[in-house]
C-alpha cells in the first residue's frame, strides 16, 4: 500500500508549537476480500490532523490533537455467495490530550 504524508510544524514562541498534517493512502481492501474485512473495516484514504503543545514550564507541557477522516466505503461480493454485495464504510474522528512532565 502507498501512502503519502505531509505535515508542517513551526513555534511562534517559546511556548507554543503547531502542528498540521495530511495523509492520503490507496484503498487497502480489495473488492474481493470484502468478506475478510467486516471486522475491521479500515478503508478510509484521507486523513487530517492538527495539534499543538503548550509548554507550561521547563518540565511540564500539554499537548492536544485531532485527527478527522471522511467517510469512504468499498462494496465487492460476498466470497461465499457472489450474488450478494457486501459494503463497507467507515469514518474516523479521534481527540487526544497528554500532560508530559520530564524528570
């Protein structure tokens, strides 16, 4: 599977970082396996983020992200009867927070 990424950092001072970042991959399930995938049905293709760190002191920071992917699906036939068409569809979106203290 190809997948291509992009992402772009930069602070603005000394206590804030930036992030953002693009990922675009090719589907990764096949129509003929269809059937194999129901559990875990991983087929979205773009995914965006953004985050940031706020640094609190020289010891301490916290951290935030976010992450969207559109929702894709793929249909092929069911392997055990062809007559039937499965479809798949999924969409992600996923929030983080951390609080990192160094020692």
């Amino acid at each position: 599977m190809t997948v291509v990424k992009i992402g772009y950092e930069w602070q603005n001072d000394s206590e804030w970082t930036w992030r953002l970042g693009y990922s675009f991959g090719d589907q990764p399930i096949p129509e003929a396996e269809m059937l194999f995938n129901i559990i875990a049905p991983g087929v979205m293709e773009d995914h965006y983020t953004f985050g940031f760190t706020r640094q609190l002191d020289s010891n301490s920071s916290l951290n935030f992200a976010v992450l969207y992917a559109p929702s894709v699906d793929v249909s092929g036939p069911n392997a055990f009867d062809p007559a039937q068409t499965i479809k798949l569809e999924m969409n992600q979106f996923e929030l983080a927070l951390s609080y990192s203290k160094t020692f």
